[in-house]
C-alpha cells in the first residue's frame, strides 16, 4: 500500500510501509529547499537536501518515520513545501 497526500492536484508527500514502520518522501521547490536549509529540522536532513541531486519534480527527501518526533518532522517539511 502507499499513502499520497495531495491538496487539489499537487502532491504533498508519499508515505509507503518499510519493516517496522513506515518511510515519507516528497520533493521540494527550490524555494522551499531553500526555507528548509534555513530551518531548524534536524542536521541530517538538511544535509540530505545540501547533497541531494535535483529530479524533475524537485528536491527529493526521504525520511524513515518511526517516533511522534519524526512525524513532527514530516509535518514540517509538509508544512514548508505549502508554503512556497
């Protein structure tokens, strides 16, 4: 199974199972890469997007999800790529 987040046509992250929990990939606007640089989301994150080569639909994040605390970071990366 997999989970797709959209508001209206634009999708705002995939969430897909993995062994004990569950992965959340989106990709950002070079804005929203920008803002999330400057953000205070957790280094290894913001290090992802500093390497991170950029596809067609932007830059890609990958996070695996398995603590409130790594919802409240899918949330904010959500809440980022909404906002530009």
């Amino acid at each position: 199974w997999s989970c797709r987040l959209e508001r209206g046509n634009k999708g705002i992250l995939y969430m897909t199972p993995d062994a004990g929990h569950f992965r959340v990939g989106l990709a950002l606007t070079d804005a929203a890469r920008e803002a999330a640089l400057a953000s205070e989301l957790p280094a290894p994150i913001r290090e992802e997007l500093t390497v991170a080569t950029r596809a067609m639909e932007g830059w890609p994040v990958r996070l695996p999800v398995r603590t409130a605390a790594d919802v409240a970071v899918a949330l904010k990366l959500a809440e980022i790529k909404l906002a530009s």
